[in-house]
C-alpha cells in the first residue's frame, strides 16, 4: 500500500507514509502553538495559508497543507 501523497510505502494505521505523518504530527503540534501564540484566534485555514507561504515550512509539510486545502 502507498501513501496517498508521495506514493512511498505507508506507515502502519495510517494512509500516509512516516514522512508525511511525521509532517502531519509537527502541523498539529505547530496549530496549537500559534493558535496560543494568537490567542485562540487563529483559524485553522489561515495558519495552513500563513504557512505555506514560510520557506522554511518542509516540502512534506507543504503537500499536507495543499491536500488540506484542497479539500475544504
Ligand atoms: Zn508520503
């Protein structure tokens, strides 16, 4: 079975490969920070926007964030 993203072998439980879950897990970690670090009133679309515009937000990361996107 491969990832839905990358097409790479898929983790266990998971339809995503340890790269892209590992992605996912670090974008859910970095939400709940900035969401603090506004307040609570950072919408979860505008932080995925506001980080796919960072250079220094990971490939992995960036293809999570256009999925995400892409199907809201
Ligand atoms: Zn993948």
């Amino acid at each position: 079975m491969a990832c839905s993203l990358c097409g790479r072998t898929k983790a266990v439980e998971s339809d995503l490969c340890e790269l892209h879950l590992m992605a996912e897990l670090s974008l859910e970690a970095a939400y709940e920070d900035w969401s603090k670090a506004y307040g609570g009133k950072l919408q979860y679309r505008e932080f995925l926007e506001e980080l796919l515009e960072l250079n220094e937000t990971g490939w992995a990361v960036k293809d999570l964030i256009r999925r995400k996107m892409g199907s809201t």
